[in-house]
C-alpha cells in the first residue's frame, strides 16, 4: 500500500528538533526527498526565526546553487571545503603549530592478535603492515633529503624478532620527523596557504583539499575557542549527504552541538556510503543520543517492482514504501502509475580474466559483456547503462584519448579529470558551450559576463554565435587551443588557480631540461629499460625509491606535454562534460546524488577494481571480506535505485556460482553466450 500523504512525520520530527534546539540526523533511502526535506526547513526557519544564522553544507556547488534557487540567498550555502577554509584561513600562526602533523610519518605499533586470526595470517598482517610504514618513510626520507633507503626487510628475517626491525624503524621515523618539525619551525607562518588541489606540499608549505579537513580538526583539537568561534558565526548548520563526509568533521561539529548552542541536522544516507573518506554511518551518535534519529522511509522515485529488489539490498532496519507524489496537473499518482519491471539476466563464461590477464583475453570478456547489455537493451529500451569502470565508458563516450592522458599519470583517474580540467579552464569553456547548446541563455549570459564579454547589440550577439560555434563544430581545435581562444575572445578571464598551473608547469619543464641525470633516465626508459631492475645497471640510480623517483617526474612531464599538445582534442573535453551531466547513454555507477531515470541497466561487472567483488552480494563470506562485500552491496544498491520504472541487472557468471546466484535472484533469467565472439 502507498500513501498519497508523503510526508509521514519525518518533516514535522525535524521541526520539532529545530524548535528545541536539538541535533538529528534524516536518515532516508534514494528517492526519499531528503534534499526537498532539508530545502522546506530551510524555508521554515526563514520564516520562523529569520534572524537564525543558519550555513547549509553541500558536496558539490551544483547542489549548493540548487538549494540557493529554491531558499534565495538568505542563508550561505557552502561545499564543505569553503566553510572550513573560511573559519580558519587568517589563523596562520595557529595552523603553523599543528601543520606539522600532516607531514610526519606515523611509526610502527603493533596490533593485538585476536583469537579468531591464525598465528600465520597476523604475522602475514603485520609485515604488511611493516612494509607499508618502511615505504612511508623511505619515500619521505627522498622526498626531503634525496637519500635512499635499504630494500625493505623481507618476511622471513622480519618474524625472527620483528620489535627489533620496528625499533629499528620507529627511531629513523622520529629522526625524520624531528627534521620535519624543525624545518617548519624555521619557515614564516605567513606564507602557508591552501593549494586547493589534491595534495600538501612539504616545499611550500601549503595543504590541500584533505590536508586542509585535518588542519581543522588539529586546529579543533588544540584550540577550544574554535568551538566558540562557530558558534558566534552560526545557530544552525546542515550536511547534505553526511555520509560523505569526513568523520573528524562530523565528530567536532557534533562535540560542538554537545556543548554550545549549536544545531547540527545531516541528511543522508547511510546506505549511499560508497566513498572511502566519508563517515558512512553516525550510529553511535545516535546510541549516545547526540544525534536523534529521524526514518525517512517514504520513496516518491521508484516502481514497486524495482523498490522490491533494492529494500533486498539495504544493510539496515529502512524499508522503503511507495509514496504517491502530486503531478503537475496536481492530481496524486495511482497505484497503475507505479508500476514497473525488474529483470536478471546472466550468463556463463569461465575462466574470467584478471587484471593481469593477456590483452587478447581481456578483450574477448569485454565482447561478452557488450553481448549481454545488447540482449538487456532489447528489453529495456531507451535506459541508461551504469557501469562500474570509466575506462570502457570513456571509449564508449568519445573521451578516450582524454582517459588515457589521466590514466597513465594517475590511479583515481575520476577525481582527477575533472578537478585538472576545472583549474585549467577547459570545463569553463564546456559550460559556455553546453548551456549555449541547451539554449540556456541566462546562464550563458551569466558566464560571459565574467569573462568580460558584454552584449550591447546585434553584433555581439553574431560574434558570440560565432565564436561558439567554432569552439563546439571544429573537431580538430586541441584542448588549449580551445581555452585560448575563449580567453582571446572574452569568453572567459584567466583564473589565478589557472595561472599558478600553468607557471607551476613551465617551471618543471624547464628544471626537467636542465637535469643531465634525467634526460639520461628518460632516454633509457624510452629504449625499453622501463624497470629498476634493466635500468640499474646502466645509470647510477641506487634505489627503488629513486627510480620512483624519477619515474614520477617523467610521468608527470608526459602527462603536461600530451595533455597540453595537438592531439588531445577540445571535443573529447565535451563528450567528457556530457558525461559528467549524464547525457550519454553510458554513465557511472559512482554518483550517489543522482537523479532518477525511467530505464535502468545495472552492468554487475568489476572490471578488475580492487575494491569491489559483487559476487559477495551472493556467495558464502568470510569474516574478511564482510567490508568489501557490503561496499559491493552499498554500491548496487546506488546504481539500481536510481531506476524509476523499469531495471535490468546483468551478469557474467562462472559455473560454480550459479546455485547460489539464483538464491539471491530466483527470477534470474539464463541468456546463451555468444560463441562467435
């Protein structure tokens, strides 16, 4: 049964909470209008207590400028990094006292063996985790002072005494780190800045986008008036989609709350916790009763059919139901109107590759794969395809070129992309040409007006025609030229971020043509000698950590000079964008802030991901992979409830698995494999 209500009590709990002043948190499946929810408390306190000082705290500034057209711009609607780089950036000489704890390395504790791990997988475990600390300080050590470390110790030598090797360890780890804290000590507070990039840097002494959510909660940790400081500024503060956020965030904005006039509301769910650096839950503030916890089981998105299988899927006590929304005739929906379908298709394949796998063999799983999604099209028409790996996406959404400058530089290629893009400007000049070919003209007015580009009469407007026509039909205009052209035309105005990129760039090219030793490696990696093994013997290079070394430096001159060349071109940057916006029929499992899509098809595939194994959702597990397995689940569930009516999932199955496939997905339909591939 549905209930044309919608509401249930959730929103009116919530108010209740704000009328007393007392923190909660909205726990809500996908589909269940948490956003809409936390936009009418945000109008309800506008009209309540409009002199609350209230901060909204989103993801991404397209869900901040979604707030702000809905609420106007009473309260300040924030990403999380803004807020806190607001709260702390003239305190310098207060980050210099604890900037250094984002630079050491942390030494070597042992674990407690507990009694259900075998004395030979805890001391598998704790070498492990030996190796990864010696790595830690071993690329530190080169890092800062150019000196190399012996290979690491193996296992065997390791479990003869291993508190003599982490003695050994933890003493060159405090030598380095007393090193560390002295240099800094040495440098002028005033110079530290947030980089707003990925990563802190040692050199100049800035941090960035994570380096910064620690600065904070260091800075939170030490100084008790940080606590007042937020609370002089703000009655109020709500997270959208708290769960990925940063736990020390939440935990100092909630000790907040504890102990000040504070209001914390988050909004999320638990569920949709499928990014590593988010808190996932907050199930023990709830236990504490520092959070009061609001069930949001209402969905306005999905057909009956396809809630069935994704309330299957939640790890946690939410049962979703059918809730019917008003149309736009204002008439509620029927039971009819929510209706939908859910198919299973699998079929057989042995011997799957692996990661490391032939390219012959890889190649004739993929056709197995694009074989099954063909036969899923046929019976579910006009769906977007979800799938877990960019790369097959980026070849099949014209971006491949693109992909692969980022992939052979980088490991999370994802975040990547679009964060380089944005600094540089190319995403700025897709937003000119993607609201152009929408016909968004406010909006295009809007962003040509910040680059200085003013209409006063017809023939401004031909111009711009003009010019933007040249950016969007000339297929062999490269990135960089397209983001010169945009600038020489007042299309956009260069950015500092921008600048600094691009100097920082022309600097490292040019130390990199001044470094005899370099050009030596880079020749030799060029003839073949692509390992520290082939080319050791022939140029002085003393270490693993050295040739990293210099192989990271001749990654990243290949990444600039292929990025910035002729053959990237500025059309894979807009297939790029129209991907990001969905506008493909191919799209990433990875957006838990999507929005709903009448046909669905779910590709259960991992394509050699690490962090997934979706045959978990159906086999037997240990206790090790009860992790992985529900971060598995976690993201099918993403992708599946993101369908409206109709869900097809598919996949490829050894023989072995296919009892239990089917006890998990009993309707789950056979389809052959196609033998001409």
């Amino acid at each position: 049964m549905a209930t044309s209500t919608g509401k249930l009590n959730s929103i009116d709990l919530c108010k209740k909470c704000i009328v007393e002043r007392e923190s909660f948190v909205l726990q809500g499946g996908a589909g269940s209008g948490k956003t809409e929810t936390l936009k009418e408390l945000l109008l309800y306190i506008k009209h309540s207590d409009p002199k609350a000082r209230v901060i909204c705290i989103t993801h991404t500034n397209v869900a901040a400028d979604e707030i702000l057209s809905r609420v106007g711009d009473k309260f300040t609607v924030s990403t999380i990094h803004s807020f806190l780089h607001s709260l702390i950036k003239d305190y310098k000489k207060n980050i210099k006292s604890v900037i250094f704890k984002i630079f050491i390395i942390p030494e070597m504790l042992r674990e407690e063996k507990c009694e259900e791990i075998t004395d030979a997988d805890y001391k598998k475990a704790e070498h492990e985790k030996y190796k990864k600390i010696y790595q830690k300080h071993a690329d530190k050590l080169f890092d800062i002072k150019k000196e190399n470390s012996a290979k690491v110790t193996g296992k065997r030598e390791y479990d003869k005494d291993p508190d003599l090797y982490n003695q050994s360890l933890n003493k060159k780890i405090r030598d380095l780190n007393a090193e560390i804290v002295n240099a800094i000590d040495s440098k002028d507070y005033s110079k530290i800045y947030y980089n707003e990039t990925k990563f802190n840097s040692f050199n100049d002494l800035s941090y960035g986008h994570d380096g910064l959510l620690s600065v904070f909660h260091l800075l939170f940790e030490k100084y008790p008036v940080l606590s007042k400081m937020v609370t002089d500024k703000y009655d109020y503060i709500f997270i959208d989609e708290y769960q990925d956020t940063n736990e020390d965030i939440i935990k100092d904005l909630i000790s907040i709350s504890t102990n000040y006039n504070l209001t914390v509301g988050l909004f999320g769910d638990s569920m949709q916790a499928i990014y590593n650096d988010g808190i996932g839950d907050v199930e023990n503030f709830i236990k504490n009763s520092s959070l009061r916890n609001i069930p949001k089981p209402d969905n306005y998105r999905c057909s009956y059919e396809v809630l069935d299988i994704i309330n299957h899927l939640r790890l946690d006590d939410i049962n979703q139901k059918v809730v019917f929304k008003r149309l736009n005739n204002l008439q509620f929906e029927t039971e009819v109107d929510r209706h939908g379908t859910v198919k299973v298709l699998y079929t057989v394949y042995e011997n799957k590759p692996n990661a490391n796998s032939p390219w012959e063999e890889k190649i004739k799983y993929q056709s197995q794969i694009d074989a099954l999604i063909a036969e899923a099209k046929k019976q579910c028409e006009n769906a977007k395809i979800l799938m877990l790996t960019n790369k097959s996406i980026s070849e099949k959404n014209g971006f491949k070129n693109l992909y692969k400058v980022f992939d052979d530089r980088y490991i999370d290629v994802s975040d990547r992309i679009e964060t380089y893009l944005r600094s540089i400007q190319v995403l700025a000049v897709c937003d000119i040409c993607q609201s152009y070919n929408k016909k968004q003209y406010n909006s295009l007015i809007k962003q040509i007006r910040l680059g200085g580009y003013l209409i006063q009469n017809i023939n401004d407007k031909k111009k711009l025609h003009e010019c933007i026509k040249s950016l969007v039909e000339n297929s062999e205009l490269s990135l960089w030229d397209a983001v010169k052209f945009a600038k020489a035309n007042k299309l956009i105005k260069q950015t500092e971020t921008c600048s600094n990129v691009m100097k920082r760039n022309n600097e490292f090219i040019s130390k990199l043509c001044k470094d005899d030793f370099y050009q030596d490696f880079k020749k030799l990696f060029f003839a073949g000698q692509k390992t520290f093994s082939r080319i050791n013997g022939n140029i002085g290079i003393n270490s693993k950590e050295e040739f990293d070394y210099y192989l990271s430096l001749y990654k990243n001159e290949q990444f600039i000079e292929k990025l910035f060349s002729n053959d990237i071109k500025f059309l894979e940057a807009l297939n790029y964008v129209k991907y990001l916006d969905e506008d493909t029929e191919y799209i990433t499992m990875h957006k838990t802030k999507g929005s709903s899509i009448p046909s669905v098809i779910v590709v259960m595939e991992e394509f050699y991901w690490n962090e997934y194994d979706f045959s978990l959702l159906y086999s037997p597990i240990e206790e090790s992979k009860i992790h992985k397995r529900n971060n598995s689940q976690k993201l099918i569930y993403v992708a599946c409830s993101r369908a409206k009516e109709s869900l097809v999932c598919v996949r490829i199955l050894e023989k072995d698995e296919i009892n239990s496939f089917l006890n998990i997905f009993p309707g789950a339909k056979f389809i052959e494999a196609n033998e001409n591939i």
